[in-house]
C-alpha cells in the first residue's frame, strides 16, 4: 500500500479521519525496522513526536484550528537548529550541542502542527555528496543499499524516499537537497535565494545555502514551502513573502524550454540524458517549445562555486573552537590556542579540515584577488548568463546530476570526481534562482533526477513544470 | 637610516603618529547585531548574552540602525565623505573574547566600503587628517589574574561582546604626545555634544596608538586606557625608539602592550609582516544604502558643536578664547557653565573658576567633572557673593575647592575664607549702628584715640571681623566729623 502524502495526512488529521499519534507510532515502527540498515536519522525524537502529536489530537477534540501541516511527520536535517534537540552536522565538533533556540523554519514547520520525529544525517557540514562523509555513519540509499543516497542532505532524502518521515527538511549549498532527491527518486526543491529564511540553519557557505523541502510527491512540496517561505527579520538576506504555492498550474502549453547545452556534456550517463530527452519530448508532445541554449560561463561554475564555498566555510567553521558548547578535548592545554588547535584536530573530520585549509588559502593575503574575488566576477557572469537565458525562456531544464547513484565508497577515493558531480547543481546557487529535483525514470532500478530551474522567486512556475511531468512520466 | 634622512621632519626625529580610536555608540539602546543590552557595565559576567552576540550555530546577526545613524552623526560632525553604499566585511583571527572567531567590521580594500573617509578635526597644532570611519562590534573582554604575563588563567565574559563600536583611523598627522591628547580631548567632546558616546564611562573610548621615529618601522602600543595615558605611553616610546636608534637597532614591525602600572611598554608580538585577517564580505549583511536624503535629515537635527559653542562662548559671553576652549573641551564642563550663567550672569568670573581652576584642581587631583556635587546655581551664587563683594575672589576659589575636596553639594563659608566687606554702604552702617549704641564712646573718641579703637572693635564685631579695617577706621573718623558737626552749630 502506498503510504499517505504529506497533504493526505494533515487532510485526514484535520477531518478526525487520520489519528496523529496512530501515525507517529506506526511511522516510529517502521524507523525501528528500517533505520538499522538505512541510517537516516542521527536523532529520533519519537517521545516529543508522541507529545506533539497527542496535543494536536487534543486540539482537534477542541475544535480549534489545525494547522496546514497537522499531524505529518517531518524529518529535519541535522544542521538546522532544533530547541532541546542535540544538533550535530554530523560533525563530532557539534556533540552535545542542544540548540537553545528553534531555526525560524522549524518553528514555522511546528506552528503549521507539523510533528518533528528526528534529525538526519549527512555529509559533516554539509561537505560532500554522497553523506559518506558524516562523522558517524554513513546513510544507504533505500533504493539500492549498495548505493549511496547523496548528499549532504542524504539522511532527509533517504528518510523520505523509504517512508520514515512524509516531508523532510534539507539544505542545499550547491545541490545537496537535489543531488541526494535525484539519487532516492524523490523531490527536492532548492528555493531562491533569500526566499526561506536561514536563521539557525548551521552556515556552510552563507551566500549560496538555502533550505528547502525534500517530499514525495510536488503537491506536498508546494505544501511544505508554503510553510516556509515568508519575510523573517532575524535573516538580513531573508526577502520571502508569505504565499500559496499549493495553486500552481500545470498547463505547460505555451512554456518556452531552455535546455543549457552544458548540461549534457562529457561524463553525463547515456540513460540519463535519454531519460531527461524522454520527459522534454513529452512536454514538446503537449506544446511546449524546446530549444537548446548554450551557457558558455557555467563551464566556470563549479571552480568558482568551490572557492566561494569554502572561503565562507573557513570562516564559518572557526566558531568551533571547543571553548563554549560541543566537543572539548581541553586536557593537557597550557593555552588557549593549543585548546583551540587540539579541539579542532580531533572535531573536524578529513574532508571538512581540507575545506578549511583550502578556504583559508583562497582568502589569504596575496591569493585573494587571485581565487575569492575573481571566483565572484565569475559568479556575476553566471548570472548574467541566466538572466539573458531567461528573458528568451520560462524554464531550463536538464538532468539533476549526470549519473545515477554511486556506490558506496566510490567517490571518497576520488575526490575530484565527486565535485564534478555537482557539475549541473552548483550554477544555481551561485545564481540563486530556484531548482527542483523531480523522479524521471530510472536506471538499473537506480533512480534518475530531473532538473528544471526557473527565474527567482518563480517557484509557482516550477512546481507547474514539475507537476506536470510528475503526472505524465509517472 | 641615512637614506630616511628626507623623510625627517623639522624636529629631527621624523616624529609619526597616527592613532585608532574606539568609540562604543553608548547613546544605544541594543548592541550591534542583537536586542541585548548595550549597557553592558555592572552585570554579573555572561548575563548579557543572547544566542547572537555569543555566535552560537545558525544564528545570524541583523544590524541595529541606529548605529547608522550614529555614524553617520560622527561622519558629518568630523566633516567626512559620506559612503552611499558601505558593507561589512570579516576579519578572521582566532581570540577567546571573539565569540565567532571573526569580528564584523568594515574595510576600505577589496570592494569594502567603510561608512564614512576623509574627514578632519583642527587642534592647536593643525588639522588632525581622519582616514577613515568603520562600524563594528566589540569583542567579549578577559580577564586576568594579576597581569596579562604572569596570569595562570583567563576568565571570558561575553558580556560586551558586539556592543556596537566606532572606529576612527586617523592619518599620521599628531605632532607630538600632547598633540594626540588634545586630538583625544577634542574627539570627546565632539562625540559628546553629538550625543553618541559617553566618554566618561570606563572603556567607552579606547585607544590604540601608532607610531614611528626616524622613517622606521611603525610600532602599535595597545592596551592604553586614558588620554593621560595616551601622551604617557608615546612618550615613553619616543624615547625607547630614540635609545634603540642610537644603539643602531633596527626597529621591527611590533605591536607592544602598555603597562599602566610600570609606565613602560612591552612587546606583545613581533610582526613579519601584516597580520593576515583574511578579509571577505560579510555574506550574513546586506550592504547599507546611506541616501542623500537620510543624511540631510540626520544633519538637520545636528546639535552644535564645541567649535561653533566656543565661538558662541566668545562672542555673547565675552570670555577669551582660551577659556572658552578650556570649557568646550569638555560637554559636561560648558553646559554646567552655560546653565550657572542662566542663573548668575557672571561669565567671565565663572568662566575663569570652571575652565582655571576647578579643572585645574580636577587634574591635578585625578579626580573628574563626576566628582563635582554642587550644582550651577549653587556656584552662581557664589559668583553672586562676589559680584556684590561680600567675599573675595580668592576666598571664593578656596570655598568652591573646599567642596569638591569634600564631595560636597554645599558651600560652606566659612570666617576664614570670608572676604573683607568693602562695600562703603555695608560697613557705614556698621558704623552707623555703632554709634547709636555707644554714644558715650562716641564723645569719648572726640578726644581720646583709645576709645576710637573701641568703636573699631565694635564694627568689626558688628561685621563678624569682616569689615574692610580701612575703610572702617576712614568710615569712623568720617562719622566722627559729622556728630560733631551740629554742636558746633
């Protein structure tokens, strides 16, 4: 049996139909039988989730107003800052840090009745695409466990794509809600920049992260950023408006289909390309025009994206110094910096040491202009690049990532090779327009992602997209 | 060194020093970033702390714009160029008292804009260049046990960590210690008449100074915590770096600690070369948009400055300009001499007390203006009493010191400090009271010099020993000659 939809289950909750806690018990079940093979989750929160959910139930009774998500289970990933909930990154720096505050998402998420069942992992920080990279365990990819689910939000995706959580949080820097949504087969939206607020999301890279919903279906995407999109003063770069994207129209008759040339280029899989041609000739077949268009700058991207990303993480990354909450290895320091070097030896993992080290080169004195400032004149062709593709078309579409899921240990022997594979995520952070990540087919059963991107603050337009192909290539 | 013998001044020691002032925006309700208190002053440590200003994980920081508009207050008062857009940018170095181990602040390289540039303050010895005007945050503060060098341990206290903070760069321009002191002064009181920053709070204004001798290295003294102590520690330095001239030592690039208490200063670290801060765009802020309109606002409601009072001073209060200086120097100082004037118009006598010898007192004995308890009417009145000379001047001043000695709100006059009466009126009718009740020493005294002495007594008893002698004794001969007028009638 299929399981209920985000926008089923807080129907049903709000109607009496549906028992918010018969639905939080049953989902923690399936988590205890799962969450052993799949290790979605860091945290389960399953005596709170309890809590939460009989008080809906008691609200209900009273007949007051249930919020638009009463009652659905949500996993958040762990770098967004829950109250009371140890938030980690994934990172053994981050242990035992409890948020004394709730991230402006979460506590949207919580006004809508929405019930918060655990905290998922990922790459630490946020840094990789395979969530291999988490400092506790990897996550398997519920399709294939062989295979690794993405990353970094691999833990939300996995947790959605195998039904223990209906909607998940993640984050998406440069693709880590699509990447790991494409390689579990589910949905994945990436909004404009600026439109969902990133107070208490744990900066990786402050200018290119945004937080965005990881669901099953488009309609409780739509439903779920609803939820959280909206003006939050707490975040200076936050321009969100509140706003019922649930209203998006699916007529894609008269759409105008950029397809970025680069997007089908070396290293893409033939099944994935034929796949993403498969579905535009669909939406060709219902009127719309396609076009290949050429995005000469994006070849830059991710070399540009790399440096941003890191210079912001070196900086980011510093609070950590084992002095005022998470980890201490305070033993043996004569000094603050010996403490401070000690702590973040042992607290940093490999990966997210060479992102630092990497970051704090690009910002140094005399490589400065060299790598972050030219890394940002080329992001401001990127954008340009985009600005002029979209005064010619509605929409890009290509593929979320150019191959289907890796294998588990794969990639972390080639670290190159995994950031080629941000290839087709990365342009739209560093454009902050907004992307979604849609199920197209598949690949010797390992799911196959659609990426359609559209101009900001045009998500109304892109969930259209995305719900119409959703409908016709299911 | 003889290659740098063009770039030596007239003083022969190519003197050069430029000076780093940081001025919290006292006049704040809120810190920089967050709502928490930014009267930070007298609270248990770590009380005044929220999950922004200690950088906790996914907090992000939201600029008070009120700041703003103290700045751009300081930017016009200190005739700068104003930034249309300015931004904020980071500086990475690791510090305890650094809650996110980045500082925002601005910067004016690298597509960084500081709110305001170019901006100057005339002291007596020239025009004082301002580089440049930057918002930032303060860090949390350490402390020691006993000395930052021998202390086992460091305490952190958060509690001013991102109290909004004014940096003013000025240009190497200050031609002496005493110079920097002025500039210092001066900086106070125009920030003070602005209504920005209380200078008289500990650790409101805080200065780090550079300098250099001969063309060499440029060497930062930090840690200095009064102006006093400004001219002290460069004194000290100018002398050092003479000594290691003569001795041909080269001199590094250093920044060096003042010890307040020894009054020498000691390396704190050794520089190869520029500290790398690793500079970038804040990406949490968004860039700040200063419009032409805005400031025309701001400037409209620009209180006046100390050189338009002093001005104002000299012209309707007719008191010199040096005195006129001395009491703009400080706000408190002219608007008490302002407010004793309302009361008692005596300018010139009040101005002369407050800007010679009430601040002269106060230097002399580490005291400040804080420590005056009287208020203006109280020292109008005295001025008063002086005017009408019912005391002298002189008994006045040892009357007005007396006060603040004691912490007084009252003058007390005292027999000894009381003047001569010289008033002619006053002391006729002493003598005139006199007379009635002696008549029979009024006679005596047509004949007898004896009982003209007794009469003096009388008045000066009369007068409480205050009479001008004199003058009473002329007043009594003059009264003498006129009882005997009619009976020789």
């Amino acid at each position: 049996m299929k399981a209920k939809s985000a926008w089923e289950i807080a129907e049903g909750t709000r109607d009496g139909s549906i028992s918010p806690v018969e639905t939080v018990e049953a989902l923690f079940e399936r988590i205890g039988e799962h969450d052993i093979e799949i290790k979605a989750f860091i945290t389960t929160t399953k005596k709170l989730a309890i809590e939460q959910a009989k008080e809906i139930e008691k609200k209900r009774k009273a007949k007051q107003k249930l919020g638009r998500l009463a009652g659905v289970p949500i996993a958040v990933k762990d770098n967004i800052c829950t109250q009371g909930i140890e938030t980690t990154c994934a990172s053994k720096i981050l242990r035992g840090f409890i948020p004394p505050y709730d991230a402006t998402v979460v506590k949207m998420l919580k006004e809508e009745g929405a019930i918060i069942v655990g905290k998922t992992n990922m790459d630490e920080f946020g840094m990789g695409s395979t969530t291999e990279f988490s400092a506790f365990f990897p996550t398997r990819n519920p399709r294939n466990t062989s295979y690794v689910p993405g990353g970094s939000s691999g833990g939300s995706a996995a947790a959605v794509a195998k039904e223990l959580a209906s909607a998940a949080l993640g984050t998406d820097t440069g693709g880590s809600i699509r990447c790991p949504s494409a390689f579990c087969g589910v949905v994945g939206l990436k909004p404009t920049y600026g439109l969902v607020s990133r107070y208490g999301l744990i900066a990786y890279a402050n200018s290119l992260e945004q937080i965005g919903p990881i669901t099953r279906d488009v309609r409780d995407s739509s439903l779920m950023l609803s939820c959280i999109a909206a003006h939050d003063p707490m975040d200076s770069t936050n321009v969100g408006e509140k706003k019922d994207y649930t209203k998006f129209r699916d007529d894609v008759s008269r759409l105008k289909i950029g397809v970025p040339k680069q997007y089908f280029g070396e290293g893409t899989q033939k099944a994935v390309s034929d796949a993403i041609w498969r579905a535009l000739k669909k939406l060709e077949d219902e009127g719309a025009t396609i076009e290949e268009v050429d995005l000469k700058t994006v070849e830059y991207a991710l070399a540009s994206y790399y440096i941003i990303a890191m210079s912001e993480a070196s900086s980011n990354l510093a609070r950590y110094d084992g002095l005022r909450y998470g980890f201490q290895e305070s033993s043996g320091a004569r000094n603050w910096s010996t403490l401070f070097s000690k702590d973040r030896k042992i607290g940093f993992g490999f990966e997210v040491k060479k992102r630092i080290i990497l970051g704090t080169f690009a910002l140094s004195a005399g490589y400065f202009d060299a790598y972050y400032l030219k890394a940002q004149m080329v992001r401001s062709l990127i954008i340009q690049d985009f600005e002029k593709a979209f005064k010619k078309f509605d929409v890009l579409i290509g593929p979320t990532m150019p191959t289907t899921a890796f294998k588990l240990g794969e990639k972390t022997v080639d670290p190159l090779a995994m950031y080629m594979s941000d290839c087709d995520t990365v342009p739209a952070n560093l454009a902050g327009i907004p992307a979604i990540s849609i199920p197209c087919g598949s690949s010797n059963g390992l799911p196959i992602g659609m990426q359609i991107m559209a101009p900001s603050f045009e998500e109304e337009r892109l969930l259209g997209v995305a719900g119409f192909c959703e409908r016709e290539l299911a | 060194m003889r290659k740098g013998v063009g770039l030596i001044g007239v003083d022969g020691l190519g003197l050069k020093i430029g000076l780093e002032v940081h001025c919290q925006l006292t006049v704040l309700n809120t810190k920089l970033f967050c709502s928490c208190s930014s009267n930070y002053r007298g609270t248990e440590p770590n009380t005044n702390i929220c999950e922004i200003c200690t950088g906790l994980p996914g907090t992000l920081p939201v600029l008070n714009e009120k700041a703003v508009e103290a700045a751009t207050k300081i930017a016009l008062a200190l005739n700068c160029k104003i930034a249309e857009t300015a931004n904020f940018f980071r500086k990475n170095y690791f510090y305890p008292d650094l809650p996110k181990n980045f500082q925002i602040t601005q910067y004016d390289k690298a597509g960084g804009v500081a709110i305001a540039k170019e901006g100057q303050i005339g002291t007596s010895d020239g025009s004082i260049r301002i580089r440049r005007i930057q918002l930032e945050e303060d860090p949390g503060k350490l402390s020691y046990e006993g000395t930052i060098v021998s202390s086992p341990f460091a305490l952190v206290d958060y509690n001013r960590a991102g109290v909004a903070l004014v940096e003013i760069v000025t240009e190497p321009d200050l031609k002496s210690p005493k110079n920097a002191r002025e500039f210092l002064q001066k900086l106070r009181s125009i920030l003070e008449h602005i209504g920005v920053c209380d200078g008289s709070l500990e650790g409101a204004m805080r200065c780090d100074a550079n300098i250099s001798l001969f063309g060499g290295k440029r060497v930062e003294v930090k840690n200095i915590s009064s102006f006093k102590e400004v001219e002290r520690a460069l004194n000290f330095e100018i002398t050092r770096q003479k000594t290691m001239a003569k001795a041909a030592k080269a001199e590094g690039m250093e920044t060096r600690h003042w010890d307040e208490v020894r009054r020498v200063t000691v390396t704190l670290r050794v520089k190869e070369s520029e500290e790398d801060y690793r500079y970038f765009p804040e990406p949490d802020l968004v860039p700040i948009t200063i419009s032409k309109n805005y400031i025309s606002k701001v400037k409209a409601r620009m209180p006046e400055l100390p050189d338009k009072r002093k001005e104002r001073f000299v012209r309707d209060y007719k008191v010199s300009e040096e005195i006129a200086s001395v009491l703009v120097g400080e706000k408190q100082i002219a608007d008490f001499f302002e407010a004793c004037v309302k009361s008692y118009t005596a300018p010139r006598l009040l101005g002369s007390w407050l800007a010679i010898d009430i601040i002269g007192y106060l230097n002399r004995s580490e005291k400040t203006f804080a420590d005056i308890k009287f208020s203006p009417n109280n020292l109008a009145e005295i001025a008063k009493l002086v005017e009408q000379k019912q005391i002298t001047d002189s008994g006045a001043k040892t009357i007005i010191i007396k006060a603040i000695e004691q912490g007084k709100s009252r003058f007390e006059i005292g027999k000894k400090e009381e003047g001569a009466i010289t008033d002619e009126k006053m002391v006729m009718n002493a003598v005139k009271m006199v007379f009635g009740a002696n008549r029979k020493a009024v006679e005596d005294a047509k004949s007898d010099p004896n009982a003209i002495n007794f009469l003096m007594g009388q008045v000066m008893k009369a007068t409480k020993g205050r009479a001008d002698h004199s003058l009473a004794r002329k007043l009594i001969q003059v009264e003498l000659l006129a009882v005997q007028e009619p009976s020789r009638k």
